[in-house]
C-alpha cells in the first residue's frame, strides 16, 4: 500500500538509517532489515487510515491501538516495537517515543524441541545408509552425498540453515579441519569440523558435487558454493529445510536444521555420554551468538545433566 509523502519519506529515511546500523553495535542482515520495515509499516498504514497525519502526530494510545488492533504475536509484536523504536526516535524526545512508551509484552517461550545424542547419531547413519544404498554414478548418489554432507555440517559444526546455504569452497579449510562462516550481521567465525563431517564433506567435492554442477546460468551463479540444488543452483534456506525434514520424518520425527542447531549446542554442554561438556563460552564462541544469554537458552534442555553435577559436586547434594 501506498502512504502519503510524509509516510513515505520516513519511511524511507529509516530504511537508510538502518542499512547505516541505525544504533546496533552490528549491521542488521537484509532480511532482518526489510522486516523491520515492513512492520512500520504496517502500523503506518493502519494509523493514516485513522487519520493520523504523519510519524511525529502518534501517541503511545494510538501505538498501543494500532498493536492490539493488528494482532500480532507476543514475540512478534516485541520485534515490532524494536523497529519502532527506531523509526520514531528522531521525531521525540530521547527515549519518549510513542513505541518507547508501550511496554513490549511478555514472550513465554516454549520448550526447544529434544534431540537426544543417539537420536542424532541415528540421523546421521541414516544420511550415511542412503549414499551405501544409491546407484554409484547416478544423480541420485550425488544429491545423497551431498544430504549427508548437509546434516553434518548443520550437526557437527552447529550452523544456522542460512549460514550453510552462503558457504562457500574458500571457507573450507580441510588441512585444519576448519570452516568459515559469515552469520547474522555479517559476523565472522571459524568453525572446527568433526571427522564424519570432515569425510562427508570430502566425499561430496570430490564425487557429488561435480556431478551437480552446471555451465548454465543458476550454475555460474553458484560456482563457489558448496551446496549445490540437483539443477547446479546455490541451495536456498527452504531446500535445506525440506531435506532435514525428510530425513526426520523418515526416522518418526519432525523439524527442521535449527532442530540440529540446537542438538549440536545441547550435546557440547551434556558432553558424550553425558560427562564432559564445555563451558557455556566455548558454546556461545561456536555458536555464534552475541549474548551469551542466548546461548543459556540451550541450557533449558540439559537440566538433568546440572541435577546430576549437583548431586555428585554439592556437599549436601547425595
């Protein structure tokens, strides 16, 4: 929909703002972006339609109208008001904008979904059966070579399904058994590889990939990715989830590549066979969070391995 001119402008005055960083200490991805914008306006347009003339005439009853009105999710409505925030900043006193105002609602969030080690060694032997039981030569091998390339390095090496779609043949560094990632933001990490993902992904340059790659257009564009569509095209966040679905709904379960995500961070901190884990810091370097307060999230799933530290190290914990 389009909004009157001083709609618009500031609009698109933010839109700027933000590809500058606005004020986050990281630059926001352009998906994250565009939604920040694409929620103003929304509010945007359902204040015009009130009559509302413009940014600098709203008031934190209108916000608070506009928000009950549109119906958003607790979660969604907080990432709204964030990109509030930022667009009315310059129109109001510091810390006095209307979105500034609204109190963000409680988000209670459900439980991260379980995965246990053996469920997640199960997945990974599955991917591995698949490539034993194709043809050899065929594209069907190739595409299974590259599945099992696929879950472990979304397993072994706990990447975002994005962060595996834009990597890319430089980021891997197998004399070191490292890969680097560029995640949310644009951050840089480096990643360790574990052996099988070390073996999959070996297994998929030399003999899968090349079988999947092309001359045609989609091909070019994706010539330095690793992970490739059976057309030779770069592999998009929704070819992923469909392949990580399939071969958990092929076992009895449901999810997608964060499911691995979370199972990769989960079992860093249970440590194999439950003893052992890593620091919570070593988890967050891995992970590549921001706050470690979002890696103490992962921490919700691992409450029987704290009960068992606790008894075995507490003085009165037998």
């Amino acid at each position: 929909m389009d909004l009157p001119e001083a709609w618009e402008s500031s609009l698109g005055e933010l839109d700027q703002r933000l590809a500058r960083q606005g004020d986050r200490a990281r630059a926001l991805a352009p998906a994250s972006r565009a939604g920040y914008v694409r929620d103003c306006r929304r509010v945007a347009a359902w204040l015009w339609q009130r009559g509302v003339p413009g940014p600098d005439r709203i008031t934190p009853s209108m916000m608070e109208a506009a928000l009950r009105d549109i119906g958003w999710a607790p979660a969604t409505q907080r990432r709204a008001l964030t990109a509030l925030r930022e667009w009315l900043a310059p129109y109001f006193p510091r810390g006095r904008s209307p979105a500034a105002l609204v109190d963000a609602p409680r988000v209670d969030r459900a439980p991260i979904p379980r995965l246990s080690q053996d469920d997640a060694a199960a997945l990974a032997d599955a991917a591995g059966a698949r490539v034993d039981q194709a043809e050899a030569g065929t594209r069907a091998h190739a595409l299974a070579m590259r599945d099992r390339a696929l879950v472990e390095v979304l397993y072994g090496s706990g990447l975002r399904r994005q962060e595996a779609c834009d990597l890319v043949l430089p980021a891997l560094d197998f004399e070191h058994e490292v890969l680097s990632v560029v995640g949310k933001g644009g951050h840089s990490r480096t990643v360790p590889m574990t052996e099988p993902c070390v073996d999959a992904l070996r297994q998929w340059m030399d003999h899968g990939r090349p079988m999947l790659a092309s001359d045609g257009p989609r091909g070019r564009a994706a010539r330095d990715r690793v992970f490739l569509t059976r057309s030779g095209g770069a592999m998009d966040g929704a070819a992923v989830y469909r392949v990580v679905r399939r071969l958990l709904g092929d076992l009895g379960r449901s999810g997608g590549p964060h499911l691995l995500r979370h199972a990769a961070a989960t079992h860093l901190l249970e440590g194999p066979g439950g003893t052992g884990g890593a620091h919570l810091r070593v988890v967050q370097e891995f992970l590549g969070h921001a706050s470690l307060a979002t890696t103490e999230r992962y921490t919700g799933v691992t409450t029987r391995a704290m009960q068992d530290t606790l008894r075995r190290a507490h003085p009165r914990g037998a």
